[in-house]
C-alpha cells in the first residue's frame, strides 16, 4: 500500500515530508522545487507540481496545466502517495526541459511571470501539446519560423475605435511587414519596415485579451497599430513571426551580434504607461491630461492624448544624470488647471518637464521608472538620439530646435 505524504513548508530554506501515521521524513524532490523556477514562467519557488509531466509550477501556470487536463497537486497542501513522490524525484524541471525545450529557437519568446496569460498558455501549449521544441522535424514547419507569414487581424482604426479586419503580409526576405485595407486590395494602405517595429501585447489597453501593438516610425512620427486575432494560437504566431523577422534583420544588421546581445532588442515591453497631467514650457499653461509611455530602451517618454491614438503628440528624450537629467518630486506653483496633486518633475539640459499623478503610488512609480532609464549608461546610439531632440529656445510659447540633417533652426509646436 502507497505511503501518504504531508508536506510541511515554513520558508524556501525549510521543509520536510512526513509520511503520515510514522515518524519517516524526506526532503527530496521538494528541495530541487524550492531551489529552482516554474518551468512555464520561471518564478522562483514553485509551490505546485503536475505530477503528469514531472514539473515544478508557480499557482498561475499550475491553473493552466489544470485546464490542458494536466494533473497538478499542491507541494504545500496535498498529501503524496509514494509512487508520486518517486516519480517527481526521478523526473524534475531539468530532465524536462532537455526533453520538452530542446530545440527553442532563439528568437521565439519564453514568458515570463509578468507577462499576458494568453503567452504564457500558449507557451505551454506549444511544449507539451504540440511538442514543437524536441527538435524533430516538422511538416509541415510551424509558421512562425518559415519566413513568410500572412492572414487576416482586426485593426483599430486611426480615427476611431472600430476595429476591422485587414489583411497583413509578413515578409523575412524583404524585412517588411504590409497591410491591406480589403483581402483582394490592388495595392498595400502601408508597409512598415521590421527596421522599426517592434511588438508587445496590451491586452488590457486594448480590452482584448489577445490585444497586440505595433509600434514602429512613420516618417517623423511614431505610429502605434492595434491589432488582435480570436484565436490565441494564431495571434501568438504572429508575435514569434514578427520576433523571427526581427531577429533576422538584426543578425544581418549586426552580423558580429551575440544572440546574448541582440535577443532583447528583438522585441520589448515598455517599461511604465499611464496618464498624468502635463503643461506646457513656461509652466503657466493649463495642465492636460495625456496617455504617457515610457521607452527604456530607446530612452524616449512619448505623450499622447488617449491611449489609443495612433500617433503622439510629443516625445522627451531621457538622458544620464551626468549629462544634466535628473528626476524629483515637486509641487508645481504657477501652472493652472491641474486636477491632480503628486507631481513629478523631469529636468533636461533645456528645460523642466512638469508632470501631475492622480496617486502617489503613481507618482513614485514614475519616479522609480525614470531614475532607471536615466541610471543606465548611453550608448553610442543614444547620443544622436538626444541630438534629434535637442531644444535650443522658446519664443512665445514655441519651441526652436536644430535639424541634425540640415543644421538649420525651424520652428515648430507641440500641444501640451
């Protein structure tokens, strides 16, 4: 007859089994679990197993192995019949993983504990359903990785909030990706450069749960695309397609590139988003409320007046301290019209940037994601981007700057 185990766990240094009814006790496999990460979503100190696969599971990823019909217990509250204890001591992440992610192509995103449900299920779809990553051949080959995808998603349009479906056309061979106003359309409504683009979901602002952005340049502007598919296979294959094209081109781009190097610039998640107040540069301007997003990567905080707008209204490049940024608290005293009252004040060589949190919790959210951008060091690209920005007067309330290309000045504005 199999043994039962309870499992007792204190803290992740501190456990043991203990075989009910006798005074037997064990430590193994439990030690390996708390000493390692959730196979599906790499948080440390998992406290859940499916004892079908042999894994160690976080809560979140244990309720998706349950509805893929994989049998999960509890490490802390279910009692362990022995056959089940040996098996998870004979099996564990590690023997899992030579088995289950032997062949993930470097481009192919694993998500992480932050990250949408709709990537994190079918990440694990992808392993153990359709076994895509034990390095066997498949045919025919799984889309994401033929170079050349196409179908059908439902776009946001830029002046309104309907959602239609357009046809999009991804293209590995020519570094772009097409859209089409109709299926049968003679000619393209754009073609965005895998150059520019980059991809991230936004379930939640896209009030989807699937929701996928696009953001990439449009001329002089940053042009944002909101897209998502019914099926969440479908609008994940899209996202690893784009991931595959983009890392084409930056293997191309940057042949001398590490995969160490050039794998987090495939495709990235904004650091901060959210709406403050803003005014304008003599801080006597009424204060607007704008949909702000901040770009760690490329340093750049964009504004815009809704969060779905397709272009922004402005764009503040954010610098070292070194080279004159900082970042504090204040308390704005001329600035009129503002509803909110935790401000948060952005110093560059030109000038102050005033902005108002409806929370302080908000506010110190700002200021921690601002200090980080302005803590890491600029690269070599980022000093032309500061450049590009570079403000050098104000006259009645517009803003004079230099063109990097043509050293002329020219005058332009920007809404508050």
């Amino acid at each position: 007859m199999d043994t039962l185990y309870a499992v007792v766990i204190s803290a992740p240094n501190f456990f043991k089994i203990s075989a009910v009814g006798n005074e037997t006790t064990t430590e193994e496999p439990w030690r390996s679990a708390l000493l390692s990460e959730c196979f599906s979503c790499y948080l440390v100190y998992p406290d859940w197993a499916s004892y079908e696969l042999g894994v160690f599971v976080c809560l979140n990823c244990s309720g998706i192995h349950r509805s893929l019909s994989s049998r999960v217990k509890s490490i802390r509250l279910d009692f362990w019949e022995d056959k089940l204890v040996q098996f998870m001591k004979s099996s564990g992440n590690a023997n899992a993983q030579a088995l289950y992610e032997k062949a993930v192509p470097p481009y192919y995103y694993r998500p992480q504990q932050h990250d949408c449900n709709v990537l994190r299920e079918q990440w694990i779809r992808a392993k153990y359903e359709r076994k895509e990553f034990t390095g066997e051949t498949k045919y025919p080959p799984v889309s994401y990785s033929t170079g050349f995808y196409e179908g059908m998603l439902w776009k946001k349009g830029k002046e309104n909030t309907q959602f239609l479906k357009r046809k999009f056309v991804l293209s590995e061979r020519e570094f772009t990706l097409t859209y089409y106003n109709k299926e049968n359309s003679k000619g393209p409504k754009a073609v965005i450069a895998i150059k520019d683009l980059n991809a991230t979901f936004q379930p939640q602002k896209i009030g989807h749960p699937h929701g996928l952005q696009f953001t990439f340049q449009d001329n002089d502007h940053t042009r944002n695309l909101y897209v998502y598919h019914e099926s969440a296979e479908e609008i994940v294959t899209w996202y690893n397609a784009i991931r595959a094209a983009r890392y084409a081109y930056l293997k191309t781009a940057y042949p001398t590139g590490t995969d160490e190097e050039l794998i987090p610039k495939i495709t990235r998640n904004y650091l901060k988003e959210g709406y403050m107040e803003k005014t304008g540069p003599l801080q006597k301007e009424p204060f607007r409320k704008r949909w702000f997003i901040l770009d760690s990567q490329n340093r750049k905080l964009f504004y815009f007046k809704e969060q779905l707008d397709a272009e922004e209204l402005g764009v503040i490049f954010i610098g070292t301290e070194s080279n004159g940024y900082s970042v504090k608290e204040c308390v704005p005293k001329h600035a009129r019209g503002n509803k909110w009252t935790c401000g948060v004040s952005v110093e560059t060589p030109e000038r102050q940037f005033v902005f108002m949190c409806e929370q302080e919790r908000e506010q110190r959210e700002w200021l921690e994601a601002l200090r980080k951008v302005m803590s890491r060091p600029m690269a070599p690209q980022d000093y032309t981007s500061e450049h590009d920005f570079t403000i050098l007067f104000i006259v009645n309330g517009t803003e004079a700057a230099v063109s990097p290309k043509s050293a002329t000045v020219f005058f332009f504005s920007r809404k508050a």
